[in-house]
C-alpha cells in the first residue's frame, strides 16, 4: 500500500510539474537540448516488490527519422528486478528472533532485456526546465528461480540451511528461522517468459551532460508456467506492476 501511494503522489507531482514546464516552454526549437546518445543507471521500486526492487542499465540512441515532428531514440535496457506474491509477509521466531517468510518456497528474479522507441515529447530550453519522453519497449524475461532457504535445528542440536520439504505433511518442522540468501544459487531454474512496459520520464537534472531523473511506468509480464514462489498459496505466470524509477547518467551529443 505505501508503495501505492508513493508511486500515485510521483504521478500526480510529474503530471503538475509538466503542466507548468509546458506553459513556460520556449519556442526556439535551435536551442533545445538535443542529444546522440544517452546512458544511464538507476534503482527501481514496483507494487510487486520491497522498497529497493531491483536495478536497471539503460540507452537511448538517436535514430534519423521523426515521428509527429518530435526526436525518436532507439532504446535498449536490462533490468533485473525481485517479484514478490502477494501473500508474502514476514514473520520473527520469538525463541530465536529470526525473521523468515513463512510458506515461502522460491524468490523468483526477473532478468529483462528491452528493446523499445523513446519519444522526446518536450526538450528542455537551454539549462532550465525539464525533458518529457514517452517509452514503449518489450522483451523476453529469464525467470530464475532460487530456493528461499530455511534455518532447521538437526537431532544432533546442530543447524542446517536447506529449503523447504513440499513433499512433507509439516514442511517446518523443527525451523527455527530463515537461512542465508546466499545458499542455493546451484538449485535456481529457469522460467522462460516475455514482458511489455510503457512509462514516461522525466530528466531534471541542471546540467546538459549530466542526468537525474526519473522513470514512471507500468509492465506486464507473463511466462510460460506458474512461478513456484509460495508452498500455501495460489501462484500464477501472469503479473502487472507499476514501477518508479531513480536513475543517473550522462550524455554524448
């Protein structure tokens, strides 16, 4: 629900500031802020994640033609992004005080490749305002799956990191928390899958060779079977998000 309302009140607050820049926007089209490349790195939040959701590398190319008279850039992006269930919360063992998700089977990653069109909707004027770009991209979506791992007490008083049982009638018994993430990478699949998103940005930065800004958008996503993420729960292969993100970069003219 936080997530929500963060991703809501960004949309509200961009929707406010591109009314304002578009009031105030220069006609000199000679000296609007053009560029050949532009490459860049950012964090990234969505309704299907934790605060920190994942990490994005993109670039955006000039291409020669135009479309509706406004400056295309081919854009190509990789992502790769932690998708939560729905059902997924968190729960602390009062004997050991360690946290673990409780009928968690599998974290499942994303790992997305895109390739879109960029749309430079509004530049800036010189070194004031904002650049507005609309983007639709799609691709194909590796899907791994890694087991969420589990700390179990043996019969001999030692601990165990292993992932759950399915197959056992009491898959906990005798868990006491949740075990390292950095164990059982060997076991992670692979579920193939594909993935479209439009979304806007917004560069708001103050220098023309350095960039802040951000990305809003939203993704759908489907593969090729359902995710195995929760044991006590319905999974499904088909997700949508809406997404935030924070990024930095610099261009080449």
């Amino acid at each position: 629900m936080i997530r929500v309302k963060l991703l809501l009140s960004a949309f509200v607050l961009i929707v406010a500031s591109t009314d304002l820049f578009a009031q105030r926007r220069a006609k000199v089209e000679e000296n609007e802020d053009t560029y050949k490349t532009f490459t860049s790195a950012g964090l990234t939040t969505n309704t299907n994640s934790g605060i920190l959701g994942g990490v994005v590398f993109r670039q955006s190319s000039a291409i020669s033609s135009k479309l509706w008279g406004k400056n295309q850039y081919r854009y190509l992006a990789v992502e790769l992004v932690n998708v939560k269930h729905p059902k997924e919360l968190a729960e602390q063992n009062f004997n050991t005080g360690s946290r673990f998700v409780y009928g968690k089977r599998n974290y499942l990653f994303s790992l997305r490749p895109e390739y879109g069109r960029e749309l430079a909707l509004f530049n800036r004027h010189e070194d004031e305002g904002i650049s507005i770009s609309a983007i639709v991209a799609a691709g194909p979506t590796i899907g791994l799956e890694k087991p969420y791992m589990v700390q179990f007490r043996n019969s001999d008083g030692r601990t165990e990191n292993r992932a759950l049982d399915a197959t056992m009638s009491n898959p906990y018994q005798d868990a006491i928390g949740g075990g390292s993430f950095f164990q059982g990478f060997g076991k992670t699949k692979i579920v193939p899958g594909v993935h479209i998103k439009t979304a806007l940005t917004f560069e708001l930065s103050a220098f023309r060779e350095s960039v802040t800004g951000v990305e809003i958008g939203f993704l759908a996503e489907a593969f090729t079977r359902k995710t195995n993420i929760m044991l006590f729960a319905e999974n499904r292969s088909f997700f949508t998000s809406g997404y935030l993100t924070l990024y930095f970069g610099s261009k080449k003219r």
